[in-house]
C-alpha cells in the first residue's frame, strides 16, 4: 500500500511538472545600458544626433528556444517604456515553445542591417533610416523587433527578396518553424502585447517586423 501511494505521488508530481514545463526554464531581466555597453554601441548603432539618447534604451535578457531545440539566451536593445512588453512576449514566446535562431544586438554585425538579416538575427535598436528615405525608422526609437529574418523576409510588391536564403520564405504556406503566420504563435503574441505587425501591410510586406506604432 505504501508503494502504490508513493507511485501515486510521484505521478502526480510528473504531472505538474509536465503541465508548467513549457515556461518552467524560462528566465528574463531588464537592464540600462551599462558604461561598457555605451561604448560599443558608440558609433556603431548609435551615435549623437540619434532620436533616443542610450539612457532611454534599456536592455532585455531573456531564454529563448533555438532551432535545435536547445535553450539560449538573447539580448535585445528596446526602449524603456516598451521593455516589459517586450520581456512579456518573449515570455510568452519561450512557453509557445516558439523558435528564435539568434538575438544579439546589432553592434556585433558593425549596425549592418543586411549582415544582421544574413545571419538570421533577431534584432530591436538600430539607429538607422527607412531604407531610401532620410526618415528614422521604428528601430531607431527602440520600438521595433524583426524576428527571424531569414524566415520571414520583406518582400517588396513585386514579391521578391533581397536575401537568397529567403526565397524559400517568400510563398508563406507551407508553415515552417520559426515563421510569423496569422494565428500562429509569434503574431499572437505580439497582438497580445498590441504591437503591429509588417506582414499587415498592403504592397510590400515586411513579416518580420512587429512595432508599437504598427509602422
């Protein structure tokens, strides 16, 4: 009897454990910018004249799933007063068992855009123009997020992409791991958030891209 009721308690233990497993490894911070991490960023995703002094900026850490399967961790830029939507969507993210392959600051591919892209790097801050215009984008004020970009590129309105390991990507069905799909796990996360999403827009559509403004 005492063995059947110790089994009992085991199994019920392995059940709780299953049921919160999703987000039990799940572990996030939110940071300023250091001094150290001032100077890198210097010149390189951020310099003087920028619409966001670093003191607004804040950095988010976070578990995110990779590819593989395995936990990593991440770091993205954002502004301060969207950091905990942030950290809640990446949260939330984490426990849909949604895939990230990296996020890294943009800094460690010199504030290249397309190198960061190449690299299939989830990325926030950047201090950077709309491409062909002298208009600052959403990244540049810390409220912007472009989530594996290799997997969800932007294709312009005549339906083609810049980044050849995204040619794949361009015809959004079938769904594959990683993707920004209506209904799928990464879009409800940001609409739970209220962000907007680029793969919303007519013309062109940028899939990778949730914002707080929706631009």
């Amino acid at each position: 009897m005492k063995t059947f009721l110790v089994l009992i308690a085991v199994a019920a233990l392995w059940g709780a454990m299953s049921a919160s497993g999703a987000s039990a490894g799940f572990q996030g911070s939110i940071s300023s910018i250091s001094s150290t991490l001032a100077k890198r960023m210097t010149g390189v995703s951020w310099r003087s004249g920028c619409p966001v002094p670093l003191r607004d900026l804040r950095v988010v850490r976070a578990t995110h799933h990779g590819f593989d399967g395995r936990d990593r961790v991440g770091t993205l830029i954002v502004h301060r007063d969207v950091a905990t939507r942030v950290l809640a969507v990446l949260r939330r993210l984490y426990a849909d068992g949604f895939p990230i392959r990296r996020m890294t600051p943009v800094d460690a591919y010199g504030g290249s855009d397309f190198r960061s892209i190449e690299a299939d790097n989830t990325s926030a801050f950047n201090c950077r123009y709309v491409d062909g215009t002298t208009r600052y984008s959403e990244h540049a004020y810390g409220r912007a997020i472009d989530v594996n970009p290799i997997e969800n590129p932007y294709v312009g309105s005549s339906g083609t992409t810049s980044h050849a390991a995204s040619r794949p990507y361009v015809r959004r069905t079938p769904f594959r791991p990683g993707m920004a799909v209506e209904g799928h796990a990464l879009v409800r996360a940001f609409d739970a958030a209220g962000w907007g999403w680029g793969g919303r827009w007519s013309g062109a559509r940028d899939y990778q891209h949730f914002s707080a403004s929706g631009r």
